[in-house]
C-alpha cells in the first residue's frame, strides 16, 4: 500500500464521529488537538462524551446513524463497534468525496491515525498502514525518549526568526542558506544570542568551503560525529561510487548530490571535472563536501584534490574516516599489530599514476610507514631504518595529540629523527616521500598567501 504522508489543516473544519465507545472516545483525544468542529452520532455514548457535550465541547445527537449525518463534513470517522454500519458510513462518504476511516477496518479507510509524537509544533507521525497500530505505538515511545525535552520552545524560537528572516532579508540564494544555517543551531533567550545576531544582521555574500570527509567503510552508524554534522549541513555532496546509499539519504532535502565516481575503469567524469565542481561550487558561497568511501587520506586522490584546491586559493578542510582496512580486520575478528606477530603496518595500492615524467622508487621507499606510539627516544628506529637502507634525507613527521586543538607536527628527516626533540604523548609517526610532497603544496599556499598580503 502506497500512502501520502500529509498533516491536514482541522482547525474550525466540520468532522462527524459515528459512534460514541470506548474506541470514539479515544479519537475524540486526537482529533480535539486539532480545533475541529466535532459532532457525534450515536444512540447512546460514553459518560465522558455526554460530559463533553454538555460543555458544549462537541455536539452529540442521540440517535443513529443516517446517511443525511455526512453532508457538508470534511472529514469522517467510522468507530462503531458494528461491521455494517461502519461499512455504510464508508461508502456514504466515498460517495461524497469525504474523507473517511473506518477504525480497524483497512480496506474502509481513506487515511490512517498515526502514533503521534509531538513537543510544541513539532510533530512525528508514526503509520503501519494500520497493519500494527501497536508497533507503531511501540516506536513512538522510542522516539519520544529520544528528543530533547525543550524541542517545541526551539521550534518556537526559530520559527520567529524565520520570519524575521522573510520579512527583512531579499528572495535568493543568501537567504535560503541562512534559513538552513538557523535550523542547526541553538537559540538563547539573550538579546545578543548569536544565532538572533545573525538572523538580523544583512548577509554578506557567503564565503564557501571543501570539506573533504571520510564516510567509513559503509555503515553510518561508523560516521564520525563531525562528517555526520557536515552532511546534515551540506549545499553540496560529491560522493565517490563506493559511498553507500544508506549515507547519502542523510542529505537534506535542500542539498544537490552528485555521483563522482570512477570504478572498475570506468570513468564517467575525469578529475579535473571533480576540481571544477569542487572550486566553482565554493567560489558560489556554498558548503561542499567531498564525500569519500572509508578514509580520505587513504588512497582516495585526496593529495590531487588538495593541490587543486591550494593552487585555486579556496579553503579546504579535512576530516578523516574510518578505513576500510580497519572495518575489515574487525570484520574477520583480527587486530592488525600484535606483540607476538605483527609490530609494523604499512598500507599499499594496486593503483598508481600513468605518469612518465618520474623514475619509479625503489621498493623499500614506495611506502608512507604509519608507526604509533613511537617513544620519546627515535635514534633506534631511525638507526634500524638506514640499516634497512632508506635515505637520510628520507621525510618524516611527528603529531603529538593529532585531531586536538593542540596538536603538533614537527617535520624532519631519517638522518636527523634521532635528535628530534620529545612531544606531549600520544604522539604518531609518519615517514615517506608523500610527506615531502604536501609539505611543499603548504609552503607554496602559503607564500603566495604572503605575496598577497
């Protein structure tokens, strides 16, 4: 069964309710939230619905039902506890183009009572088609357990400054991603309440971003929080193929998603293509988001982007994922290093750039060397990697508290790693060719930006 998922406008509208039980009684508490004008047929009715009536809250007439009771009623509701009067009442309104439900009658129903979950304006609508209202209840109360108890003054609160924002801001393309920027954001009480200041502030022509994000191995629930956050907000999502759809429906409504990916030799857009759409959607002002399957950083042509993104002077940021290699070491059950067998990784592709204008490195060297949990002394490893045979000019980098605010990275070589001086712990390794290469794409980005200045 195919529904519509609709909130119907009641307030002040005429409904009939045919029957006056138990079971009427209980829409009678759905529907008197909605500001319908109610009135009941039935020859006899529940003490609370005679209550009800004689507060001149509904109108209750004392006899059953004729078909003459649905004329002029926008919607009716069918709770008798007889089959055929139900049936009657049905097709008496199908006749009239009235809206009708037949209460746990599937096949007599135009429209379904979904369990409800509100706070203030807001409201979640929970439908099985009435296959299990009682699943449906069941799911409600998850949810309401989930939502923050003061959601309904939020929703309040914003919507004023919606329409603040309408009534001061001109129509376009500004004003529409300022709406989106005040639904993420918390609203004070304070008159200097930032989220109030910028609602009210005239709008600057946004200045735009590349986030270039790690989506995991597939499964959302291993999203970090940040990408979670960034996908929520996005103008803009350029996804790799491998991303999976489950991800991608986390998209807002507003958001444009394109498909970017190449696989299996197919190349149905280059990347320079990927460059343009990243650089022109920024330079528009909008919030993109490079989304790529497993880790960024990890084979995923994030040092090309990133050049491109340097040299075309749009700010990038990077936010790292999970890698599929650690999804799939715990997917066996295994730990990639252990005490006994393993004390080194190394990461490594099949793939590689068709370039001739670069002799190939020898073997030892075609590799970044990842080494946690390092030591504060590195004169024996940097000592057992020349034995090895890698160069002393050989790049290496130390981060100490890497993803903090206050994380370090200091930037050597293989001969001078042994004098390094000790930093803050944890701190982690990285050694290989591919460290000299960014470290030279940042100090270009940089001069140029001092040129500038």
């Amino acid at each position: 069964m195919t529904l519509l998922p609709i909130f119907l406008k009641l307030d002040g509208r005429p409904g009939l309710l045919v029957g006056a039980g138990t079971v009427a009684l209980d829409k009678i508490g759905s529907l008197f939230r909605t500001g319908i004008r109610l009135r009941v047929v039935a020859p006899r009715a529940h003490s609370e619905i005679q209550q009800l009536a004689a507060e001149g809250k509904l109108e209750w007439i004392e006899r059953s039902f004729e078909s003459s009771d649905l004329d002029g009623n926008f919607v009716v509701i069918a709770a008798t506890d007889n089959p055929e009067v139900n049936a009657t009442v049905y097709r008496g309104a199908v006749e009239r183009g009235i809206l009708c439900n037949s209460v746990d009658d599937i096949p007599n129903c135009d429209f379904f009572f979904g369990s409800v979950v509100s706070r203030g304006d807001l409201q979640i609508a929970i439908s099985t088609a009435g296959e299990s209202p009682a699943f449906a209840q069941r799911l409600g109360r998850e949810i309401d357990e989930q939502l923050p108890a003061d959601l309904g003054p939020w929703l309040a609160n914003v919507g004023q400054l919606r329409r603040d924002v309408l009534a001061t801001h001109p129509r376009g393309e500004e004003r529409k991603l300022l709406l989106h920027e005040l639904a993420h954001r918390q609203i004070c009480d304070s008159p200097t309440c930032s989220t109030r200041q910028l609602a009210r502030i005239p709008i600057d022509r946004p200045k735009g971003k590349v986030f270039l994000v790690g989506a995991g191995p597939g499964d959302p629930d291993l999203l970090t929080v940040k990408a979670l956050r960034l996908i929520h907000s996005a103008d803009v999502i350029l996804h790799d193929d491998l991303v999976a759809p489950a991800i991608l429906n986390l998209a807002p409504l507003h958001a444009v998603v394109v498909n970017v990916g190449k696989r299996c030799g197919s190349k149905s857009i280059t990347q320079e293509e990927i460059h343009a759409l990243m650089i022109g959607n920024a330079r528009a002002g909008r919030k993109v988001v490079r989304l790529k399957s497993g880790d960024p950083l990890i084979f995923g042509r994030a040092a090309e982007e990133i050049a491109a993104l340097a040299d075309a002077e749009v700010p990038f940021e990077i936010v790292p994922g999970i890698t599929a290699a650690f999804a799939a070491a715990a997917a066996v059950g295994c730990s990639l290093t252990s005490r006994n067998a393993a004390s080194n990784v190394i990461f490594s592709t099949g793939h590689h750039a068709q370039s001739h204008n670069h002799a190939p490195l020898p073997q030892l060297e075609d590799a970044t060397r990842i080494v946690y949990m390092p030591g504060r002394d590195l004169s024996l490893l940097a000592l057992e990697w020349l034995q090895e045979g890698l160069p002393p000019e050989f790049p290496c980098a130390i981060i100490s508290r890497a993803g903090h605010p206050d994380q370090q990275i200091r930037c050597t070589t293989l001969a001078a790693l042994g004098d390094a001086e000790p930093v803050p712990a944890p701190s982690l390794l990285i050694a290989g060719w591919a460290i000299r290469e960014s470290a030279a794409i940042q100090q270009s980005a940089a001069e140029g930006a001092s040129i500038r200045a």
